[in-house]
C-alpha cells in the first residue's frame, strides 16, 4: 500500500520556485519523499532509483530473457526523473505504466534477445551454400568369341575295304568334311550416375571491431528510445 506521506517531498521555497501545487509530482519528488521519508541518512540522488523502484513497479510484466529487471528499472525512472506524472493520483499513474508495459514489451523483448545473443566480437556474415555435383558414366565393353567346329564324315559302301582305306580316304563312296567357324560378340551397355552433395559453411568476421561494437551500443539505445517514446504518453505534457 502506498505510504502515508506528503504527496510532494518537504523542500523549501516550493512555491518561490514557480510550482504550482495544483500540478501533479515528479518522479523525482515522488521518489525521494518515498526513499528519504523520516530517513536519518538520505538516499542520494543517484541511488534513488534503484532504492525506489518497488514503489512503482509493484506489478508483473513480461522482460526479455538476459535482461535484469532493477537495470530496466532504473532505466526508465533515471530517463523521466523530472517529468511529471499525467495523473490526479500515484495509483492511476501505476495502473497506466502496468498496462503500458504489458502492451508493448512483448514487442520489444524480441528486439532485446535478438542482440542479447549476438557475440559482437565473433559474430560476423555466414554463409551455407550446397555444391551439387551430378555426373553420367556410361561403360560399354564388347567380348567376342570365336570358335571353330570341323566335321569329317566318310562312307564306304564297299564292306570289304578296310576301315584305313576309309580314313586315308583311298576309298571313299561319300565324303563330306565341314568346318564351322564363328564369331560370337556381347557387347555390355552400362550407365551409372556418379556425384554427390557438398556443404560449404563460410564465416566471414569483419575487422573493425569498433565498428561493430558502436552499433550494438547504437541498436540497444535504439530500443530504450522507443521503449521511452510510448511511455511519455503517461506522463504531464506542456502546451
């Protein structure tokens, strides 16, 4: 519950200063009567967000992995620590700022792990790509074969020629003698796909290491402005 205690902080010459009391409180103001209330030993200013952040985020909403909740925090109160809140009370304040950020963190917690991983001195352009290699191979063989086949066929009709006469051929009635000889191919047709798939994996790392570093720096402060941008709708604005 939020602390009994003056809405603005106790300092003097208030109205010297040329504010009305009909205004609503800073942060600041809102921040050092809640810290330095009845406090023997005042918080400084540069410790007063981080002494007095529970007074306003007292609610739950969703931050990126890798990011610490009192540094973004602190952020916030550090960056609107003398603007003025743009409502009658401190709860209407805090139930806008709970709605706000459970509106637009999802969004930007995307933007905040995209570089909460990037090693910035590692990191640089990789590339994939595939080689394919395809070739056609075509293995012909021919096998030929030759053979030769002889037939000698003699025929006496005479019984009473010996069977020498028949052989040495001096008495034949019928002769006939072949020879054969022929050639044989085969001829063998094969075609075979040879080849394959090669990956290459490329990592090119820029040198300018300074380079890279300025714009991490420059995208991370990129997102707080934006971040900024949509909660200055909840605070005091002057016409």
């Amino acid at each position: 519950m939020f602390p009994m205690f003056p809405l603005y902080p106790l300092v003097p010459n208030i109205l010297k200063l040329g504010i009305s009391q009909d205004e609503p409180p800073t942060i600041y103001s809102l921040l050092n009567s809640y810290v330095n209330f009845a406090n023997d030993t005042p918080a400084k200013i540069k410790d007063l967000a981080s002494a007095g952040r529970a007074m306003f985020f007292d609610f739950d909403y969703p931050l990126a992995t890798g990011m610490t909740k009192s540094e973004f925090e602190c952020m916030i109160l550090n960056h609107f620590m003398m603007r003025r809140i743009g409502y009658e009370t401190v709860t209407a304040f805090k139930i806008a700022l709970n709605v706000k950020l459970n509106e637009i963190m999802p969004m930007y917690n995307k933007l905040f792990e995209s570089i909460n991983g990037w090693n910035i001195f590692a990191d640089g352009e990789i590339t994939d790509r595939t080689l394919t290699d395809s070739r056609t191979v075509n293995n012909t063989g021919t096998n030929n074969t030759t053979s030769s086949t002889t037939s000698d066929r003699r025929f006496s009709n005479t019984p009473q020629n010996a069977l020498q006469d028949v052989r040495d051929g001096q008495y034949v009635t019928e002769y006939n003698y072949d020879q054969d000889t022929g050639t044989a191919t085969n001829t063998n047709n094969n075609s075979s796909v040879e080849g394959g798939n090669q990956t290459e994996h490329i990592v090119r790392t820029p040198t300018d290491k300074m380079h890279l570093y300025t714009e991490f720096l420059k995208n991370r402060q990129n997102i707080y402005t934006m971040i900024f941008k949509d909660l200055d709708s909840l605070f005091y604005q002057i016409v």
